[in-house]
C-alpha cells in the first residue's frame, strides 16, 4: 500500500522533509543558546560589582570596549575642540538633548565626551561653553553606538552641528582627525560650575548583558522554529494518509466511474445526410389537410375569392 512513498514525486517530498526538521531543529537550538548566554551574562552582571566604583584606569589600557571594560572610568587628557548636540535623547523619562565635544589627547585622536543632557530642543543658545586649556576627564567608558542602540536617530538631514549617533564611523565624517571608538560620560557636572546647568549622562549597561526584549525576542524565536519542525512532521504524516487511504479506495473498486460522454455529436452527425436525402414536401400535395390554400395562387381573384 505504501509503494508510492518509492514514486520520484515522493522521493522529492522525502527530501524536503528529511532536510528542513533537522534544520528548523538546529535553529531553534541556536536561538534557545542565544537566550540562555543573555540569561547568564545578565546573572554574571548582577554578581560583579558596579564597574563606576572600580578604580580609574587611562583610557588606552581599557580599550577595546567589551562588556568586561564597558562602564569602567577612564582617564583621558587633551584640549576641547568641535562640539556636537545629539537630540532626541531622554533622561528621567523627559525628553531633551546630550552636550558632547570631541576632547584631543596627545595622541593626535579625539575622544568623545558627552558632558550632559539638557531638556528640550537642541539648540547652542544655552549650551554652557567646553572648559579651555588643557582638562583630564575622568568618565564611564561606553562602546560606540550602532543602529540598534536606545535613541539613535538614522533618518539623517540633521542640522549641522548635530548627530543622531555617537560613533566613531559617523564623527570621523564630521572633524578632520581620528576618533577613538569609544567615548565617555562624565558622571559629575563640569568643575567649576562650567557644566553646572546640565545633567549627568549615566552609563548604559553593555549590549547583550541584559534580559531585553532582544532576549526574549530570542525565546520566542525558538518556539517558532520548533513549531515548524512539529508542522512540517505533521503534513508529511497527512499526505501519506490521504494518498494511503486514496490507494485502498482503488484497490477495493471504491473509486467511481467516469460518466460516459454524451453522444450529441454522433447523432448531429448522423442526422446530416438524412436530412440532406429527404426531399421537401409537395406545396399542394403535401399540405396537410384543412390547411389554407394559398392566397397567391391562381386559382384566387384579386378579392381573393374563389374563382368558380
């Protein structure tokens, strides 16, 4: 009965079916991996301590920014130079702006510091104006933000002066020297009260570390993979049966006979030559009985009265 599971069509089903469970198999353990490794980076975070409250190391021994180093101070030295407003960014659940300018150290590249957020639209009325000379910052390192950071704005068509994301790739367009890719946040106002009037920026925790929506985002990518190994089982098992069951029907004679054609066509055909064989019946002879006579003929006057 289960021949045609041998048929070439069957064969190429086989195939499908062989190669897409293992598939969605290993993908749903690949997403289920994901979501466990952000479940222990989340439990490793929560154990370490507070990396703002270790000690304070120079820049360059912290780079490059990995979730060990993100958060930690650094120490940095140079002189103030371009500054830049980031809008669209919220703190305390208020919306408003960050204040960052790029700090040249001695290595020739520029850091960039985010010196604090202030409230409302980005504008430079009110901005308080960078310490001059040459300063030593002492900030929480963060990695350079991408597409999928909190806040970043990628439309584009920004004032000059502003950026929608603090990254090396987008301010080494804007200054004409090299940036780390890294900045920091200073975690106190400006000495003296240069920087009183702004906010401090608080260090995000690193990318990955956390159980966010991308966490259980990852949860609810294994479900569905698993599902589509459980569905595609399913409609393998459903085709065998329906083509098992539809094999029994034709061997027990279940399976109904095709009505006969109709034979319209035979009798139009024959019909042809009997009615081309038969000759039109006589006008006077083969009249039928009690019809009426012809009023044309002569045999009628003008009135068409019967000439007698």
């Amino acid at each position: 009965m289960y021949r045609f599971l041998l048929t070439p069509r069957w064969w190429g089903i086989n195939l499908f079916v062989v190669l897409a469970i293992p598939f969605c198999v290993f993908m749903g353990t690949w997403q289920l991996g994901r979501f466990e490794d952000r479940v222990q980076s989340h439990e490793q975070a929560e154990k370490a301590p507070d990396p703002s409250t270790r000690a304070a190391k120079p820049l360059d021994a912290l780079l490059p920014v990995d979730k060990v180093t993100s958060g930690r101070p650094a120490i940095a030295t140079g002189t103030y130079a371009d500054q830049f407003l980031v809008p669209g960014r919220k703190l305390d659940d208020r919306q408003g702006f960050y204040v960052l300018n790029m700090l040249r150290t001695d290595s020739g590249k520029a850091l960039p510091v985010v010196r604090g957020w202030l409230p409302g639209s980005a504008t430079d009325a009110r901005v308080p104006a960078a310490p001059t000379g040459e300063v030593t910052v002492t900030g929480d390192l963060q990695a350079s933000e991408n597409t999928h950071s909190d806040g970043v704005d990628v439309r584009g068509g920004l004032p000059s002066g502003q950026v929608g994301m603090i990254s090396a790739a987008t301010l080494v367009n804007l200054v004409p020297y090299d940036v780390y890719d890294a900045w920091v946040t200073l975690p106190e106002a400006e000495a003296g009260g240069t920087g009183g009037a702004m906010k401090p920026v608080p260090a995000a925790a690193p990318e990955g570390s956390g159980l966010d929506l991308k966490a259980f985002q990852n949860l609810g990518y294994t479900g569905e993979w698993f599902v589509f190994a459980a569905f595609v089982l399913f409609m393998w098992f459903r085709l065998v049966r329906r083509e098992a069951e539809a094999e029994r029907d034709i061997a027990l004679g279940l399976v109904p006979e095709e009505p006969a054609a109709p034979a319209t066509a035979d009798a139009s055909a024959g019909a042809g030559p009997a009615a081309e064989g038969a000759e039109a019946p006589d006008t006077a002879e083969g009249a039928p009985k009690g019809a009426p006579e012809d009023p044309s003929s002569p045999d009628y006057d003008v009135a068409s009265t019967p000439v007698r």
